[in-house]
C-alpha cells in the first residue's frame, strides 16, 4: 500500500493558493448591476455598486453629503474628474441615513430606493411595466423602458423630465403641454444639501415665453423672451464662439429651451441653479481640466428684477441706473433724486391714439412678456400698422431676428416693465409716444 505524506509546509502553502483563488473568484466574479449601464427586474444596485454609460461618460450610483451622513443616488460625470459635481439626485428630499440602501424595481414596476430592507425612500411614477429595464444613456439621462423597445419616444420614465438644479446638453427646460409637464431647475439647499432649495429656474410659456428665476414666489430675475438665437436678456448668446447650438421650441405641444454640445465630445457645459440664486453655466476646457464660468446672473443691478419701475429703462453705464425714456419723466422726482427708481416713468403728453407715433429703442431687453401677445406671421411694417390701429398697443417688437432677418411681431398692452438696454446685443423695440413727443424724431417704419 502506498502513502502520499505532505509536509507541515506543503499544507500550508495549499491552504495559501486556496484562499488566493478563492479571493480572486470572488473579486472578478460579476457582481449584480455593476459596472453596466442597465438594470433589470431581478437585479438591484447596492451602496458600493454603479451603471456606467456606455462609452463611460455617465456614472450613477450611491453619494454621500452631510454629517451624519446621508446617502443619496445620483449621476454624476465619469470621464472627467467629477470633483464632487453631482448632475442629478433621485431622492433629493428624501436621503437614507443607512448605507444599507437600495435601488430597485418593486412588485409593481417602480422603480424604488429602500433602506432597512422595506422603508421606501423614493420611486418613480410610471405605469406598470411588463418587462422593465433601467438605463443610463450616453446622454446623461437614465430611462426605464420595456426590455425590448429601445425607441425613445417609448420611455416609461426619464430623468431628463425631473432635473434637479442642472441642465445639460439634451435635457429640455419648459413644458409639456399635451401632459402637464413643467420641467425646471430647483436649487439646492446649501453645498452640503441636495435637497429643494428656495430658488426655481421655470419657463413661463404665456404669451412670448421667457424663464424667471424665483425666490420662494417673488420673482428676482428673468431671462427676457426668445427672440430668434438668444434670450433678449442674454446677449452672450448670440455672442457665442463655442460652437454651442441654443435652441428654443414654441410649438403647439410643447415649449422648451434646450441647447447641444460642439461635435467632439471634448467639451461640456451645465446650467445650473446654485444655493445662493445665481444662473451660472459652466464650461469644460480641455486643455486646462478645469471648469470654467462662462455666463452668470444675475451679473449687475440690471438684472434684478423690477429694479426700475414701469416704462424706465435699467442702464448700468449711466450715472444712476434707472433712466426714463424720451416722452417720460419720473412718476416720483423726489424718489430719483434719492437714486431710487422703482416708481418708474410717467408719459409726458397723452396718447391720441390717431396721431401717435413710435420711438426706436436699440439693444434692449425686451419687456415683460407674459401678457403680449404674438403674430409669427408679420412683417415689422404689419406690427406697426397693427398697433397704431389699436389703441391700447403700447409697444411692439419682431419676434425673431436671425442673421439680420426679422420675423413675426410681439404686441405689448398696458405698461411695460423690467426693460433695460445693452451696450450691444440686444433687440429694437418700438415704443408708442404721442405725436408732441416724438419731436423731430422720425420713425424708420
């Protein structure tokens, strides 16, 4: 009878190779959700695990803010240094305080984040689903959709409906009119704090649509109407030499602004809404790795909402701020001596409606436009010949310019408020002054 006789060391050294298998197995062996960018029914995503974007541009996955800490799902940049930029939070006001954690789809399809095994933290709101599976697109946007239908019109739910304070390239800010949809930016609480905090970025899609930015109720700034390439109080935009594509749709169903990236993929920018109530888009410079801030506002005194009253004209370069037009004097004299200016302007003569004539006011940002009302298809000589007929017309505007080219007309009634005007960039505007008041000045329509 033979015996194979092993050594203490010959042991020892195979229990080592083992347990370094073993290790190795268990290290490399796939582990649910991890590292791909779907999730299925029968999978779930834990606190250590993420969904990587196809081409790894996109991450999602658990965060922590706050102490004690508390855990948060979010996306997040992954081929570029995040430096803690979080792009959008799931359950912004709702955290765990555990890291046991989850996210997951529930019996019914939802898709849920739930701690300590059934206390739910947040879900989705999409009808039930057969086969549901969640995505993270190259584009930034996680989407659940059928297992089989990767047509995006069919999306069940999707991120890009429900930003949080940032808006990135694809991503709509505005409404769905056929559903109800508001899409906009809500800021954070502080730094430190994802969840809603007092100041909202929302399209107000009545009359010439234009966005505002509000603390709590109180409007604080507004981005002006779209007129063709631009927002009227962003002259930046037109200015642009980045090869950004803005884009703004103000159609029957829906109104949104939206912009695209330079082809490459090299460049990034985001819009975002901070804690403190300033719009600021950021933009990504490759060659320095480093964010840069293109844009913000609100950037001086003119940008505060109302900061002149009715009629004046905001204008940083002159000695005060606040300036009536020709045709107005201060309503409060007193007031403007004192450097105030939020009672605004008066006009000088009444209007005889007949008789009355129009001023052209260069470079402005067009007034507040919720309650103008709009002709796309007339020429600036229809606008005119439109409101002198009406008499209750107090200003009008061409709804778009491109490249030069105006179109459609914008109608104002009643007073016109929160204007300023640029040292260039900004829109003419036609302002309505009784016949006396317009002096010598001839208008070019």
């Amino acid at each position: 009878m033979n015996f194979t006789i092993f050594s203490s060391s010959n042991f020892v050294i195979s229990i080592i190779i083992i347990i370094i298998f073993s290790a190795y197995i268990l290290c490399f062996s796939p582990v649910s959700a991890a590292s791909t960018d779907t999730l299925n029914s029968s999978q779930s995503l834990t606190f250590n695990q993420t969904l990587l974007s196809a081409t790894s541009k996109f991450e999602l996955g658990f965060f922590t803010k706050g102490n004690p800490k508390r855990y948060y799902v979010g996306i997040w940049y992954k081929d570029i240094p995040s430096n803690g930029i979080i792009l959008w939070v799931a359950n912004r006001d709702s955290p765990s305080l555990s890291d046991s954690c989850i996210l997951k789809f529930d019996d019914q399809s939802n898709l849920v984040i739930i701690d300590d095994g059934s206390h739910v933290r947040w879900q989705s709101n999409q009808s039930k689903v057969q086969n549901p599976v969640l995505q993270l697109l190259d584009s930034g946007n996680l989407v659940i959709r059928e297992a089989e239908d990767d047509n995006p019109d069919n999306y069940i739910w999707q991120s890009f409906d429900y930003p949080t304070d940032t808006l990135i390239a694809g991503q709509k800010l505005g409404w769905n009119l056929k559903t109800g949809l508001n899409r906009f930016l809500t800021s954070w609480q502080s730094s430190d704090d994802p969840g809603s905090g007092n100041f909202t970025f929302k399209m107000d899609y009545h009359g010439d649509p234009e966005i505002y930015m509000r603390d709590g109720n109180k409007i604080i700034y507004r981005s002006g109407p779209w007129v063709g390439q631009r927002f009227s109080g962003v002259p930046e935009m037109a200015t642009s030499n980045n090869g950004f594509t803005f884009t703004f749709n103000r159609g029957k169903n829906e109104v949104y602004y939206t912009f695209e990236l330079p082809p490459g993929g090299k460049v990034k920018s985001r819009l975002v809404i901070t804690s403190g109530g300033v719009l600021e888009r950021w933009t990504w410079v490759p060659n320095t790795g480093q964010w840069s801030r293109y844009w913000y506002a609100r950037d001086d005194d003119c940008d505060a909402y109302m900061k002149c009253g009715p009629y004046a004209v905001c204008n940083t370069s002159a000695l005060f701020d606040c300036q009536c037009p020709q045709g107005f004097e201060p309503k409060e004299k007193q007031d403007w001596d004192l450097r105030d200016g939020s009672s605004g302007c008066i006009r000088k003569s009444r209007l005889s409606c007949e008789s009355d004539g129009f001023l052209k006011l260069v470079n402005m940002k067009l007034p507040q436009s919720s309650t103008a009302f709009v002709d796309e298809g007339m020429s600036l000589d229809q606008c005119r010949d439109r409101c002198k007929r009406n008499c209750s017309c107090t200003a009008f505007a061409n709804l778009d310019v491109v490249q030069g080219v105006g179109n459609g007309c914008v109608f104002w009634t009643g007073d016109l408020i929160d204007m300023r005007d640029y040292v260039m960039g900004g829109q003419d505007l036609y302002l309505r002054l009784s016949k006396s008041d317009l002096g010598t000045y001839i208008s070019p329509l």
